[in-house]
C-alpha cells in the first residue's frame, strides 16, 4: 500500500532550527510537496522536489532522497508565525497525491 | 501562483437539509479539481477528483449520492452535502491543479467549515 510517515508533533524554540522529516511508500513517484496548515485554514505550498538534493528558498529548504524514499523540510530562524501544522505529500504514478497526516510544529519563545 | 476561491467560507445548517459548496479557478482553466475533508487534527482525506465535463471519481468510502459533484466548466466545481447530518460536520477543501504548471502543484481554495446542529 501507500504510505507517508511523518512525526506527529515537534517543539522547537524561536530563533533555532529544526528539521521535519518525511518517508513515503508509494506506487510509482512524480514528486514530493511539502504544505504548510495554520489551524482553521487550507493549505499554502512550501516547495515540491522531484530530483535529490537540496532546494533552498529562504528561511526554508527541502530535501530529497529518491533511492531512500525520504525528505524532510529544514526551517531557519524559527519564528512564532512558524507554529503550523506540516504536511507532507507524494505524488504517485497516476499524479494523485498521498498526504502524510502532519507534523504540528510548536514554536516557544 | 494560481488563485483559488470557495464559497461559502463557513455554514451552519438543520440536519437533513443540502448544502452546496462552489470551487473557482480565478486566474487559470482547471480541468481537474479536488474535494478534501479534514477532521480536527486528521490530514487531509481525499474525497473526489471531479474532471470538467465528466463523472467525478469518488474515493473508496465515498457516497457519490450523498457527495454530489458537478464540474460544470473549466473554473468552477461544486459539491453538494445532500441531506447532510451532523457527523457531515467537517472542514471541505477543493483544490485544482494548473494544467500549464510543470510540476503538478494543487492550489487550494481557502475552505468550507460545515457545522449540521
């Protein structure tokens, strides 16, 4: 079957950094995504790897291991507007996308 | 990036009456669009993936008689809750995905929070 593992819940303190960490199983790979969900709102779009490697956009950055069938989401500078929920999701080979249930991201000061 | 916009952003409704939802593509032709619901803390579960001028695809669970889904043009999906009861409580999201868009990227609509008393 298909699968997205992601931890449930983090706690990271405002300034620092931390990494979320994301492995998939699924049938077939165009893609992963990574979403960012304040409560009570749909999701934004964070960043979207498809080849290995890192892609950095600012504060955040996103990794790929194909072969491994990992990312994870590195965010810097941790602020408090940063407390939200992560989702991780992978594009299978039909282009339907398998969502992780999220890693709520708590920010203290 | 592409905009998506959904109507209404919040409805309150009796049990056994129908709500409808409407999904729009503002700024790009979407010929696939998606229909989400969310549970408190839970991801986001798939529902259905309604293509323009066809038969939406419902997901395994799904009751396509109780989920009505008409994609009648390329910028606007509906959903309709028919005779909707109070475990139809939910958060409804649609998305759409940008044909012309390299990477399959979805954009969201901002919502629906349905409360049924």
């Amino acid at each position: 079957g298909q699968n997205i593992d992601q931890p449930t819940e983090m706690t990271a303190t405002e300034g620092a950094i931390v990494q979320i960490n994301c492995t998939y199983q699924t049938s077939g790979f165009n893609g992963l995504f990574w979403y960012q969900q304040h409560a009570g709102e749909a999701p934004t779009f964070l960043s979207y790897n498809v080849l290995d490697g890192l892609e950095e956009k600012g504060r955040f950055s996103s990794f790929l291991s194909r072969s491994k069938g990992y990312s994870y989401l590195l965010l810097k500078e941790l602020q408090m507007k940063d407390s939200a929920s992560y989702l991780c999701a992978a594009l299978d080979s039909n282009y339907q996308l398998i969502w992780g249930a999220g890693t709520k991201l708590i920010i203290k000061p | 990036g592409a905009v998506v916009s959904q109507h209404p952003s919040r409805v309150i409704c009796k049990s056994g009456t129908s709500v409808k939802i409407e999904c729009r593509s503002l700024d790009f032709q979407a010929t696939t669009m998606f229909w989400y619901r969310q549970f408190p803390k839970k991801s986001l579960m798939l529902m259905a993936t309604s293509n323009e001028g066809s038969k939406a695809t419902y997901e395994q669970g799904v009751e396509k008689d109780k989920f009505l889904i008409n994609h009648a043009s390329l910028t606007l999906s509906t959903l309709t809750v028919t005779s909707a009861h109070p475990e139809d409580s939910s958060f409804y999201i649609c998305s759409a995905s940008d044909p012309t868009s390299d990477r399959n990227e979805q954009f969201f609509g901002p919502g629906t929070r349905l409360t049924v008393l």
